[in-house]
C-alpha cells in the first residue's frame, strides 16, 4: 500500500486541494528548516494573508528537525521515532470544517477498509481535559474508556507565546502488551507500547500579549501525521528503521561494511544514524543547501560528518555516503523527482565533503583520546575547540561522542574560543521576492485581490490609483512626499525571480509635475511600486517605465542561456542557486562542485554568443504547472508558482518557468562577456557577466586601455611593444647585476682552529647569494654578513661543517641592530632598525663565533 498516495487522495476526495510538500528552507526568517506541515500556511492562520480557495489543503510536508528550537539530532539512531528527516502527512482547514469534520475525516482514514484499515480495538486518542466538545464527538466513533483527556503538556498546541493555539487531539496505535510491558507502557507514559500516529489542533483561541485566549472568528484546523511511523505499523515493525522505508538503506550500508545489518548488534545504531542522515543530506542538497562554515550550510556539515564518524566506528576509512544516494532514489526517486535529477550532483558534493573530513578525522581522534587519557571529570573547551577549529568536529559531533563515555564538556571555555573567532551570519538568499512583512497587506488584499500588471505588453499606460501607503506602509487617502502606490493595472514590473523593480515616472491627468518610481515590489501578490512625489487615491494617471528596463531584459534573457549554456558544458547537476538581472549586469550563482577552467569559461561565453547571433525568437506561452513540467520547462526549487506559469522559450536552446520580463529575439541582447567567476560557498559558484550596452561600454574601455598601452609601450602592436620592454629590462638586470658584482666585497675568510670565519659589512650584492658561494667555495665555514638598505639592516648567516648553527647565531645578534629573526642550522636570515649598531653587531658576532668554536674543541 502506498499510504502517502493513499493519504493525499483520500483528502482531496474531500475537497482538499493537494499542495506540493514546500522547500526544507522555508520563506520565514524565524525557522533554520521546515519542521511541520504548517509552516507554509503559517501567514494564513495567523490572518498575514488572505485564506485561498478552497480554503482547505492536503500535504506530504518534507521536514528536517536537526537545528534550532526543534532538533532531534541527539536522539536519531539511538531510538525507534527520531529522525532529522522525515515526512509529515497532514490536512489543513483555513477557517472551513472544524472539529466534527476533523476527527471524522481522521476516523475513517485509520480506520477504514480502503484506507489504514488499522483494528478499532487498537487505537486509543487523547483530547485536553477541557475539550467536551471534542471528548463528546470522538464518543461517536469511539468506545468511551479509549479516550483520555490531558492537560496543556499534552494536549495543548500554540505557534508561540502569542498568536493563534488551541487544543489538540491525538491518535495512538496499541503495539501490544505482550511486546512492550515496562511500567512506561501505559497511555501518557514515554514507552513505546502506545505510539502517537496523528495530531489534530484545533486552532479555535488568539493568545494575546497578557497569555489571555480570545476565541478566533474563523476556527481552523492543522493535523500531522508521520509517514514512517504509520508505514512500520502497517508493516508490522516496532522500529521506523525496520520498515521498507529504510532497510534499504541498511542494507547497503552491511555490503559496503561487509557485515549486514543487525539489530542486536552493539554497533547497531551506527547503522540506523547513516541511513537516516543520507535521507538529510541528500535533500538538503538536491534543495539547494550546500556544505558551509554558518547558518543551514553548517547544520548541513553537521549531519555528514557526524554520519561519516558512524561509518569510522564501523571500519570505513574512505568516502562511503555518496554510494548510497541510488538506494535512497530507488526507495524516494519516484515521488521526489527532483531527488533522480540531481543525485549526480548529491553524489559529487558527498564525497568532496567526505575526502575533507576523511582527511582530518583520524587526527581529530587521536587528539580526542589523548585528552581522555589526561582529562579527571570535564572535557577541555579548548581542546573541543582545537576540534572544530583545526580538525572540522562540529560541537555536537564532540558531545555525541562523549555522551557514549557519560563525560561532561567544559562549554563555557569552547563558547568563549567561538566568540573570540568570528560572530556568525545567516544570511540567505530569497529568490521569490515577495516583500510582504507587516503592513496594510491585508487589508489591501481583501479591497482588491490583486493589480493587473500589463508590463508584459507595455512598458505605459493610462491608469488609476488605487491606494496608497505611507513609508510606514499604512494606508491613507494621499502622499506628498515618500510612499508607496497600487495602481489598478500597472507597468511596473515588481521585483521577483532575480529580476530588480522597475523604475519610471508617473504624472497625474492635468499635470505637469511627475512622481518618481523608485522601485517595485511584490506584497502578497500585488504589484506596489515605492513612489516619491505627490499622489491621491483615484487620481487618473500615465505610468511610464523607466527605459533602463530593455538593459534588464537583456541581461534578464541572457540568464537564461547562461544558464542552459553551463548545463549543456558541466552537466545537467547544473541547477541556479541565486541571480540578480539589473540594467548593468547579471550575476548567477550555480550548484557545481569545483571552479570553472578558462577553457570552460570560454565555451560557456561562445555558446551564448551563438545563440545570440541566430536571432532566436522569444516564445511566451501560459499553461498549468503540469503541462509545463512534462514540456521540459526548468522550475527553479523554492519559487513559488500558481496553477497557470508563463514558460519562456528560446527555441530548443532555453525553456524555464519564468515570471519575468525579456527581450522579443536573442539578437537584442548583443555581446555577451563574463566578466567573473567566484566561489559563493562549498558546491556553489558564481558568474558574473555584462550585455548589451554595458558591454558596448566595456569594449570601448578597453579599446581605449588599448590605445593608452600602444603609446606607453611606443608600438601598435601591443604585444609586441611589451615584448620588447621585457627583453630590454631584463638585459638591463643583466648588467645591473654584472655592475654589483664587479662592486661585490672580497670576501677572505680568517682561520679559527681551522674554520674559515667571516664576519664582515658589504655595500653591494645579495648577502644570500654571497654566502651561498662561500658554502660553496670552503668545506667548513661560518660566515655572517651585514648589508645596510635605507634606514634598515639586512643580515645572514651560514654554516657549514662547523659546530656553529646559523639560527642560534642570528638570534644572538639581531637583537643588536633592533631586530629578530631566525631559520635553520645551515642558514638564517634577519632584519633591524638600527644600522648605526652594525659595527657593534660585528664585534659581538665575532665574539659569539669564538666562544662556540672554543667550546666545540
């Protein structure tokens, strides 16, 4: 039985409309991850954005719990239930059915011979103790002593300390006595006889800022349901780990240890801490999340390398992980496409990560246990530090580890070594760019709906306003100054997929004075564009778009073969991870694993200068998601799209869902130059490139760079000219140097029983060259010289053959003219400040020879 189809069907059976599981980096910046099937809803509960038609939804929510507030990382592989990744089947209700309709759906699904089709006599649910209303409906499906009721702990559920919450009801499967007995496995205790398979909030309350709860006008309802724990009951299995959902994975892991799998084993866990990892990994990575020393990319290095240091407890001592993505794409590749499509690129980013970690593990290790052997009852800060910082232990790789031992870490100290190394960052790149944060939005969503945006045709035309906000994004009724307006059908593209907001003027019927465009966003779908000037609501106007907006759409389309360019050269694991189109420039940031050769960059530039020069027709066409994706139409993950997309095609060489403005023919974009390519973080480069008129500008300032060089150099063939200015000033080196030479000191060692000495200033030469002559010339010698340069001093020291070592020498008597320095037995070197004590240096340097050659005899 496929229950996740099965699921998703039944709902929309019932009216729901089926919405694809959201990216693992959610829209919110108060979320590391995606934890539950609410979190793309989240603005509709909270009342932030209109509720949708039909106003209820079904899900299989992707979800990671490895960061922030909700992490289960600790306990994954140790327990039946944890995971780091893991599906949440739900069904959501923005204000429609409620409570009766819930728990009948929820019954019937579990129940039902079509659907789970699990025994009545095993389920048991919970609801709050003050829920009668929920107690008395679930007595219709349910006999009475099946139903217990628990305070807020248990059964209370709240987005946090403010906002939309309610009570919660929860559905429990039976295991069976006979399997579990310990004093825990009761209902309400932590064993695993009665496990919670579904969770159904009903968010009925508004908490305020004094924790008072205040009934909602429109009650809604969230349920949760995890895929693996239904799946291991269905399957008859007391452990997630156990279904056909990971065993797989188990058992590719045994083949590539030697030795199968095996619950009872003492290295068990390891196993299960792999297969589960592999699961995070792999999709944080075909997401778009790359390997990174802050914020996602952190947490990201955190599961690999702690699944990596699982697979050293098991033997393996060279990159393993990446050789089990096909396992895992067998087992989620058909429902998860985009899983199949980039496990080449899973695969190369694994194992990049895998060689730097391989590299350093064995000596972190080593460290590791000497400071066991030294430590009484705390593990050393400085030494957890040393971990990190030296051999790339993230923190929670080093207390897992010495939570096996039962050994306490000294954090305090390991905090402080962070603090003093860097702050962290988390910014992260957005790409669908809605600006809505807070504001009238909403307000304005429910008068208007949406603006028609007619800058796909024109780029003017006669409108209307119909409101306007203040900077502070508050509706009033006029602005003379800064703010921002709606207009009923506007030309104004507003910011989204790369592309910047266009600029332009609006001026009001009857006037001569013109507002300013500063700029256009999107807000829950609107077009609004930031304004300075004067304006009213209702005012008949003429919207003009600033004509830097054809340099964007050059820049816009030469993206999009950008980017096919580096699929068709690197490969198809090629997926944007990032852009920016303005009127002078467009920058793309792209999975791949290693910088671009020259070579490549090249072929990547002439590739879209081809299809440039073939005048290929832009093609635009508007069709469901569905038709587009069958089309071949590249979707970029996390961009949000409606039923309807406009798929942009430029012939066979670029088909993408795009939302954005564009040239009518490859022709107008004119020369195409990459002008950059950069490292943006681990698996992530970037291409910086010009057209249209700022390359017609680059080229003239080169042509003019040209120019300035051909009269430099006195030569119209530049390369010629710096040609011959290398052949002159190397000749000129050459008797630069014959002159210093012919001015070069004579240099007569003194005996000193029987080393040849020489100590003594020269005014001319390089004293390194020097020395190494006289190495050269005499079998045994101790030489140091002394060269002033300006206002500073120059000194070396050789030996050979002697007792004297060279660096000690030169410690001694650097000081003497203000310096320091020092290097090996046979040769160092030094510099100072004082070149009027060289007369003095020499005399001690005498004296120190001296001493050593007496002691050596």
């Amino acid at each position: 039985m496929d229950i996740r189809k099965s699921f998703l069907e039944y709902f929309q059976s019932k009216g729901h409309k089926l919405v694809e599981s959201s990216p693992l980096v959610p829209d919110d910046p108060t979320l590391l991850f995606t934890n539950a099937g609410m979190v793309q809803f989240k603005n509709i509960f909270t009342g932030d954005a209109p509720v949708p038609n039909p106003p209820r939804a079904t899900s299989s929510q992707t979800c990671i719990r490895a960061g922030g507030k909700h992490n289960d990382l600790d306990n994954v592989g140790y327990t039946a239930r944890h995971h780091t990744f893991f599906e949440m089947l739900g069904n959501f209700s923005f204000g429609d059915y409620f409570k009766k309709e819930a728990i009948a759906y929820a019954w019937e699904f579990v129940t039902g011979s079509e659907y789970l089709a699990l025994p009545v006599e095993k389920i048991w649910v919970t609801v709050h103790d003050s829920d009668d209303e929920a107690y008395d409906l679930w007595k219709t499906h349910i006999s009475e002593e099946r139903i217990m009721r628990f305070g807020d702990k248990d059964n209370f559920w709240q987005m946090g300390d403010t906002g939309p919450c309610g009570p919660c009801s929860e559905i429990f499967y039976d295991q069976g006595e006979e399997h579990f007995n310990s004093p825990e496995d009761v209902m309400g205790g932590e064993g695993d006889r009665f496990l919670e398979i579904w969770n159904l909030v009903f968010m009925q309350y508004e908490r305020d800022e004094k924790g008072e709860l205040h009934p909602l006008p429109k009650p809604s309802i969230d349920t949760g349901m995890g895929l693996e724990r239904v799946v291991a009951i269905k399957e008859g299995k007391f452990n997630n780990y156990h279904s056909s959902l990971f065993m797989p994975l188990l058992d590719a892991i045994g083949k590539l240890v030697g030795k199968p799998y095996d619950y009872d084993a003492p290295n068990s866990a390891s196993y299960r801490v792999i297969a589960d990892h592999v699961r995070s990994v792999s999709f944080l990575l075909a997401q778009g999340v790359n390997f990174d020393k802050e914020g996602r990319g952190y947490v990201l290095r955190r599961i690999m390398r702690r699944a990596i240091r699982h697979g050293y407890l098991l033997g393996l001592r060279e990159p393993f992980m990446y050789k089990l993505v096909d396992a895992l794409v067998e087992v989620m590749g058909d429902h998860y496409g985009y899983l199949k499509t980039k496990s080449e690129a899973i695969k190369t980013s694994m194992k990049l990560e895998e060689e730097r970690f391989f590299d350093t593990i064995e000596a972190g290790i080593k460290l590791f246990n000497q400071e066991l052997e030294k430590m009484t009852d705390t593990f050393n800060g400085e030494v957890a530090f040393k971990l990190y910082d030296t051999f790339g232990f993230p923190l929670d790789l080093t207390e897992d580890m010495l939570r096996e031992k039962g050994i306490k870490l000294d954090i305090d100290t390991f905090n402080a070594k962070m603090e003093a190394q860097k702050a962290q960052s988390k910014a992260n790149w957005k790409g669908t760019g809605d600006a809505a944060t807070s504001g009238d939005f909403k307000q304005l969503k429910e008068q208007f709906e949406v603006n028609e945006f007619v800058g796909y045709e024109t780029t003017e035309t006669t409108t209307k306003v119909l409101a306007l906000l203040d900077e502070n994004f508050k509706q009033v009724d006029a602005i003379d100054g800064k703010g921002w307006v709606m207009l009923e059908k506007t030309p104004f593209y507003a910011e989204s997929g790369g592309q910047v907001g266009d600029r332009g003027t609006i001026k009001v019927a009857g006037s001569s004075e013109q507002t300013a465009v500063k700029d256009t966003k999107k807000f829950l779908d609107m077009n609004l564009s930031e304004v300075e000037g004067k304006l009213s609501v209702g005012d008949e106007v003429e919207a003009v778009v600033d004509q830097s907006r054809a340099e964007v759409e050059k820049h816009h389309s030469a993206t999009h073969l950008l980017h096919a360019a580096l699929r068709a050269i690197l490969g198809e694991h090629i997926s944007q991870a990032g852009s920016l189109n303005d009127d002078k420039r467009l920058r793309f940031d792209f999975s791949h694993p290693k910088a671009m050769t020259a070579q490549e960059l090249q072929k990547v530039e002439d590739w879209v200068n081809d299809k440039i020069q073939r005048a290929i027709e832009r093609k635009t066409e508007v069709m469901s998601i569905e038709e587009a994706k069958n089309s071949g139409a590249l979707a970029l993950f996390g961009e949000k799209y409606g039923e309807k997309v406009r798929v942009v095609s430029m012939g066979d060489a670029s088909v993408e869902l795009c939302g954005g403005t564009h040239v009518d023919n490859t022709s107008r974009i004119g020369l195409f130059m990459v002008t950059k390519e950069s490292g943006v973080s681990a698996g992530v480069r970037r291409i910086e490139a010009i057209c249209g008129r700022a390359a017609v500008e680059k080229v003239k300032g080169l042509r003019s760079e040209i120019e300035q060089i051909k009269e430099e150099v006195k030569n119209q063939n530049p390369i010629a000219g710096i040609s011959k200015l290398k052949e002159e000033i190397k000749s000129l080196k050459s008797e630069l140097k014959e002159a210093l030479n012919s001015s070069k000191k004579e240099l007569t060692p003194v005996d000193v029983n029987g080393i040849n000495v020489i100590v003594d200033e020269v005014q001319a030469g390089d004293i390194k060259e020097m020395i190494d002559e006289a190495k050269n010339k005499y079998d045994n010698v101790a030489i140091m010289l002394f060269q002033k340069k300006g206002e500073k001093v120059l000194l070396a020291a050789g030996s050979k053959n002697t007792p004297v070592k060279a660096g000690d020498w030169i410690k001694s008597i650097a000081p003497i003219v203000g310096g320091g320095g020092g290097g090996r037995p046979d040769f160092a070197q030094a510099g100072g400040k004082k070149p009027e004590k060289i007369t003095e240096a020499i005399e001690e340097a005498k004296t120190y020879l001296a001493e050593v050659l007496e002691g050596g005899n």
